[in-house]
C-alpha cells in the first residue's frame, strides 16, 4: 500500500518500525516479532537504513522478506549519507526492481564525533532534495519524511526547522512520520503550527513505548524529545526493576495513543524496536487489531 493511500479519505493507518539486526540471533528474534506483528494488519512496515548506510543492501532484504513471507507492504528508509547523486539513485532503482513502493526519505545523521552533517562529493545536503530526486526519477513512489515536534536538534529554532518541514512537502513527499515524543501537548502544537503554514499530508506520530527506562532515556537525549517530569519519576523509583519500567511505559504509551487518535491523529507509526510484546499490549487495548 502506498503511503497516500494509508490514509486517504480519513482512513486511520498503522505503521511498525523496525531495524536490520546485526547478528543472526537478532535475524531469527525480527523475523518472531514479525509473525507476531502481521496479524495486526500494519498497512505497512518499514525498515531503516543504518547510519553511513551500513544496512544499504539488508534494508532492502528485510523490506523483500516482510511483504513476499508476512504480507504486509514495507516503506524502505533511505537517507543521503555517503552518496553522490548517481549512488542514490541506483540504490533507489535496486529497492523499485525488488518490489518497494514506499521510502522514508531522510537525510542521515553526521558520524558519531561529529556535529555537522556534510553531503557525500556529488550528493545531497538535505532530505527535501531527496524527496526531490526521488519525485523527479521515481514519480510512482510513496514517500514519508522525518518532521520533529520539538525541533530537531540541528535547527536554529523551531521556524526555520517547519519552513525545511514545509521544502519537503513541496518537493513532493505524502506523509510527515514524527520522531519519537512523549508530550502530547508538543504534538497538538506542532499540527497546528504545520497548518498554519499550509502543510495538509498526514502529520502521523511515532510513538516508542518505553520498554527499559535507561535505554530510552539514551534515545530521548539523542533525538530531543523530552521525557515529562512525572513520567520520569514514576520510572525512576523503578530503576532497579525493569518489569515494572515496562508496565509503566506501555502503560503510558496506551493512554498516549489514546488520547492522539481521541484528538484526531491520522494514525499510529509504532517504533517497535524489533520487539513485539509493548505493541502487541498496546494495539490490544486500542482494539487495533484488523486481522
Ligand atoms: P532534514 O529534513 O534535511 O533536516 C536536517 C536539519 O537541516 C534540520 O535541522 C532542518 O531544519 C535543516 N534543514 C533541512 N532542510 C534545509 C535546507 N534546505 N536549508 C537549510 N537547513 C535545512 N536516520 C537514519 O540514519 N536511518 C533511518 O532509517 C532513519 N529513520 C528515521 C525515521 C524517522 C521517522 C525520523 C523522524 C528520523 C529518522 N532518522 C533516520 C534520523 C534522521 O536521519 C535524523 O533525524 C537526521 O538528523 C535528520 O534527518 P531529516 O531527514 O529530518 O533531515
């Protein structure tokens, strides 16, 4: 399913994010939590491309594996990290022939140890010139961007971060996936503040259910999403026990997803960290369950 049609005509649309696995172990647990994932119906999964394109090839694979063994249609991520325009493109072309209508169009993040991200000799710079490319070379495609509700990191402020959001729409991309956020309040105000500048695809949220505090903790500092201050304190009187941490996130994450579809979110994308138990409690509750 291409990503415009996920939700055309206020259609409510699922999405499961997972990763390429970095061992064989890892292969066999993605490929558990698919079997147990599919039933739900997500309307796609998508899969991403590892920092520096080190997963190029095994994005791919997984996105082959999800939509000819589990049914479901997959969205490849892809970012501009490491490639001239000429490498994207090819890499764009081997994902069309192996069967892929979708792409997460991003842009990368710099190598750890470095702050400012620089485009491959003969590359992009930034995701709407992606988005671009892939329009001008590819026009079938679905696409979906990266839009952050507390700005990205990088972004001198929150302004001039929605008017880089609103280059994206207007080179072509169907749908807004946002980074993980646990603050509902910055969503509302984000959706606002995208249709005040005109922007109408689907603003959908990502949602990463908190699963192990100090793991996500990492995450949240990374991406700069903010964790509230009660939540926090109910997961750190818990620090010692992960059950509990559990119990609390998918908790919250269920209330959250709640109150986001209550409020009119055009869907869920579910970073499911390549497990299955948080989502699957988590779709239960919301009676997303399709199959
Ligand atoms: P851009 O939209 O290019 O924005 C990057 C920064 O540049 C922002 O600060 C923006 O305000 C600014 N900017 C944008 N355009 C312009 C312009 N024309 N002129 C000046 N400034 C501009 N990373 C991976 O490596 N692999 C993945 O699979 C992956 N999947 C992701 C999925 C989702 C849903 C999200 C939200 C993020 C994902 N990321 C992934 C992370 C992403 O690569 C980083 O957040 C990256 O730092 C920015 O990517 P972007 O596509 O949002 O960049």
């Amino acid at each position: 399913m291409r990503i415009s049609e996920c939700y055309a005509g206020g259609r409510f649309g699922l999405s499961i994010e997972i990763f390429p696995p970095k061992t064989a172990d890892g292969d066999t647990a993605l490929r558990q939590t698919l079997a147990e994932l599919a039933p739900y119906a997500p309307d796609f999964i998508s899969c991403t491309y590892g920092a520096g394109g080190s997963t190029s090839k095994r994005t791919v694979e997984w996105c082959q594996e999800i939509q000819q063994k589990y049914g479901r249609s997959a969205t490849a991520h892809f970012t501009c990290v490491g490639s001239s325009r000429e490498e994207l493109v090819d890499w764009l072309q081997f994902a069309k022939t192996a069967g892929i209508g979708n792409i997460m169009a991003l842009r990368g993040d710099p190598p750890a140890g470095q702050t400012d991200f620089k485009p491959a000799v003969g590359g992009l710079s930034y995701a709407n010139e992606l988005v671009a490319l892939i329009r001008s070379h590819f026009p079938e495609m679905g696409i979906g961007v990266g839009g952050y509700p507390e700005k990205h990191p990088q972004a001198p402020s929150m302004d001039a971060d929605l008017q880089n959001l609103k280059r994206k729409i207007d080179a072509g991309a169907d749908g807004i996936f946002t980074q993980l956020f646990y603050d509902n309040a910055a969503y509302f105000r984000f959706r606002e503040a995208c249709r005040r500048l005109g922007i109408s695809v689907p603003l959908v949220p990502g949602i990463m259910p908190i699963t192990e505090f100090a793991r996500i903790q990492r995450i949240a500092q990374l991406s700069g999403a903010s964790i509230p201050a009660k939540l926090a304190s109910r997961l750190e009187a818990v620090k010692e026990d992960k059950p509990a941490q559990f119990a609390i996130g998918v908790e919250f994450a269920i209330a959250q997803c709640r109150e986001l579809i209550d409020q009119g979110a055009p869907g869920l994308h579910l970073y499911a960290l390549n497990k299955s138990h948080a989502c699957k409690q988590i779709l239960d509750a919301l009676e997303i369950n399709r199959a």
